[in-house]
C-alpha cells in the first residue's frame, strides 16, 4: 500500500514522507541531503482508476526521485491536507475547497509552478521503503 506523510516543521520548512515502489533511479541513491529541483509534475491514472499528481527531483550525477499525492479513498483527504501545506509553503493559490469542485487537470496547472523550483532533499530508509524530506531552498 501506498502512502504519504507531509508536515510542516518549526522553520515552516515542508516535509515528506512517501512510502512507495521505488523508481528505477530510487535504487542508486544513497541516503543523506541533495540539492535538487522539482523538473516535472504530471497528473497520472493507473489501469485501476487511481489518481496521482507526481513530483520528479532531480538530483546531483542524474539521479531522481518521485514525490506522489495519491487520491485513494483512504488518502485523499491526507493528500489534500498536504498540497494544501505545500502551496502555502511556496506561495501558490490553493484550497481544498478548489480541489474538491476541480479536476486533475486543474491540479496539474496549479502545482506546475513549482517546476524548476530548487529544493533541499534528503533521503532516508530502504529501497522501497524510502522517506523523502523536501524544504524550499
């Protein structure tokens, strides 16, 4: 099962924690603190119907990790809590109330922002097991 995690700490810096398959970069990064920035967002569906807004990192030597929102019954209202705490963290124009009157498609436009966007990653945990902590730079 998938799952995220994201809290704001007391330097209103934006943590994350993301428990998911890892990615095929995933694998080749070493736990510790990367510089890096959000390259891509994309709104994703998987064959059983399930929404995701994904974020890419990229990281120093080519390697990448991803960030995901998932909108299950079980998650959607903690992904939603958490892009709520993102977008204030970054200044960006989003409610819960336009998530739930908005479509995928809506959330892809607002969260593109931040593509380009040069964050502090750390990376902690084991190969599929992986927490993520991003803070604006």
């Amino acid at each position: 099962m998938r799952f995220i995690h994201m809290f704001s700490d007391f330097d209103n810096a934006l943590d994350v924690m993301v428990k998911t398959k890892p990615a095929k970069r995933d694998r080749d990064i070493d736990n510790g603190e990367y510089k890096a920035y959000i390259s891509k967002i994309d709104a994703k569906v998987n064959d059983k119907g399930t929404h995701w807004l994904s974020f890419r990192c990229d990281i120093e030597d080519e390697q990448f990790a991803f960030v995901n929102f998932y909108f299950t019954t079980k998650s959607i209202d903690i992904s939603v809590s958490k892009l709520e705490t993102l977008s204030r963290d970054f200044g960006i124009n989003f409610t819960r109330e336009q998530f739930y009157t908005g479509k995928m498609e809506y959330l892809l436009e607002t969260f593109s922002q931040l593509e380009g966007e040069i964050i502090d990653l750390k990376v902690t945990g084991e190969v599929g097991n992986r927490k993520y902590i991003i803070r604006r730079k």
